[in-house]
C-alpha cells in the first residue's frame, strides 16, 4: 500500500527524491517549491526550480507559496490529507500547523551527520572544516533548526581532493535511496527515531561574499579545503594583474604542496602558491565572464611568471 505525499523541495539536490519517490509507486498528492525566478535578461520568462521542472515532467500539481504561514495555505496543505510529508532542500521555513499538518509528520533529507552542520550549507562547511566524513539523513522535522530525531544515516567519506559539487552529487544520490527506504519502513510501521546528541553540535551558516576570498596566509591545507568547499559555486577566489588590469579569478581545483615562499608569491611556471604554511598548486581556474580552464590553458591567455604575486 502507497503513501499519500507531499513533496517539498527546490534545488537539483532535491529532484532524484521526488523522481525515486514516483517510481516507488507513492501517492504525490502535491509538490511544494520555491516560486520561479526572473530570467537573467528582461523580457526573459521566469525560470523554474530543478524540483518544480522534474514535478511536471511527472504530472503532479506544483504549488509555489511565497510563505507557509498564513491561514489560508495552511488550511491548503491539511486539506491534500498526506499521509507524510518528504522535505528536501525546500528553503521555506515549515510553521508548526504544517509540521503536524500530515496524519504521519514530516521527514527531513538532510545532507550531514547530525548534529554537526545543522543548517543551510552541510555541505560546503564539512569540506571547508576539513571533515573527512560526512552522511545522509533522514529525521522527523519538529520546530527547530534541523533538530529533530533521527530516523536512519548513510555515511560517506570525503576524500582530500574532493569537491563540494563532486560530493554534492553523491549524497544526493544516497539521499534518494535512503528516503525511499525510510518510506517503506514508515509504511511498514518499522522506522525507529532516535534523538540527537547534545554534543557536536555545529551550525552551517549560507557561504557569505565575504568569505569566498582566498587568503594565502593560511596554511595551505586550509586553503586547499577552502577552495575545494566552494567549488564549482559560488567559487573561492583571488585578484591578480593580468595584461595590465586588476582581475578576479576563481579556483575551482588545487593540490596542496610542500614548497615554501612567501604567502600569495607564485612560486613555478605550473602556478604552484606559497601559503602560510606550504603551498598549493592551482588545477582549474576562471577568469570573470570566461569559461573554466585547466591550469596550462589559462597560461597560455594569462601568464603568471615565477616570483609575481597573487591575492
């Protein structure tokens, strides 16, 4: 016997959930997502979200509320009688009426392992902090901040070369399948919560403008997980002269080293970095407006001679 659904999700992160949950013959009674966006030009139409694209490829009713507080959409979201409601990547906050708006609650996707890196951006934070691990969950949402008890985890490694969009995509893979099989024991009566620790708690603050800069005083293990926690968005980067003008360039690839020099010098032809400690040698960068290259095609258009300086 099916669920009856609603889905609440909105970025690619969340659409193999959505599209697992179909396949698994579940009941979509509706799909909630963030409202489309304006196109980058005007007079361009609106853009839909990776979730509200996937939805109607499927058939299913897409609704798109500006907020989950008011009466009236609440009263909406009681009248589709759900069974569950599965929420992943949403980005509106969920109001008590609607947390206890389904006969069975709702369950959360979250992409760590709780409680470290409750909040907005799990996964870029585990890699900027150098964690060397990381997980799915599935937990049954209650009224606070990724709080709620956890009903099953998949764990995942994160390698020292790996990337937040290389990890991005693995977890939400692993993501798909684990909800898929929360799903069957919620049906089956057999899905067990457990609470919390109280220790370990850690939050993942929305990556900031302000600290996508690089900063080659630090060490360049750091640095390193840095620029892999921001690659391929929003993008670590630094501003260097090239043929005479200030320009930015983002890092989206590096290897740490063990030269020495002094932090921001560029230390060989292969645009190897001193930092604080050690040195990172850059693999893929972009130019603002370019496309992204490998390290030996953007000197061919963009030299950066030995004992210049970056950052």
């Amino acid at each position: 016997m099916a669920l009856r659904v609603i889905f609440m999700g909105t970025p690619e992160f969340a659409a193999p959930t959505l599209a697992a949950l179909a396949r698994e013959g579940h009941d979509i009674a509706c799909v909630y997502t963030r409202a489309p966006k304006p196109g980058g030009r005007r007079g361009l139409a609106t853009i839909k979200s990776p979730v509200h694209q996937q939805a109607e490829l499927l058939g299913f009713q897409v609704r798109t509320p500006r907020s989950l507080r008011g009466d009236e959409e609440q009263d909406a979201f009681r009248a589709l009688k759900a069974d569950v409601a599965i929420v992943v990547a949403y980005g509106l906050i969920l109001p008590r009426p609607v947390l206890e708006g389904t006969r069975l609650g709702c369950y959360n996707g979250h992409a760590s392992l709780l409680p470290r890196w409750r909040g907005a951006a799990p996964i870029q934070r585990a890699i900027m902090a150098g964690d060397r691990e990381t997980g799915m969950m599935v937990m049954k949402m209650d009224e606070g901040l990724d709080t709620g008890p956890v009903a099953m985890t998949r764990k995942v490694a994160i390698g020292e070369n790996t990337t937040a969009g290389e990890l991005h995509d693995v977890l939400m893979l692993h993501g798909a399948t684990l909800i898929v099989e929360a799903m069957r024991r919620l049906e089956a009566g057999d899905l067990p919560l457990a609470p919390q620790a109280s220790e370990g708690v850690t939050y993942a603050d929305k990556i900031a403008k302000d600290e996508t800069r690089i900063d080659f005083t630090r060490p360049a293990e750091a640095v390193h997980d840095h620029i892999r926690g921001l690659s391929p968005f929003p993008g670590a980067w630094f501003e260097t002269e090239l043929a005479g003008r200030l320009e930015r360039v983002k890092v989206l690839g590096s290897e740490k080293r063990q030269e020495t020099g002094g932090p921001g010098q560029v230390l060989d032809e292969s645009l190897t970095i001193a930092c604080g400690a050690g040195a990172i040698r850059l693999t893929r960068l972009q130019k603002a407006g370019g496309k992204p290259l490998a390290a030996a095609e953007f000197l061919r258009g963009n030299p950066l001679v030995a004992g210049s300086k970056v950052g």
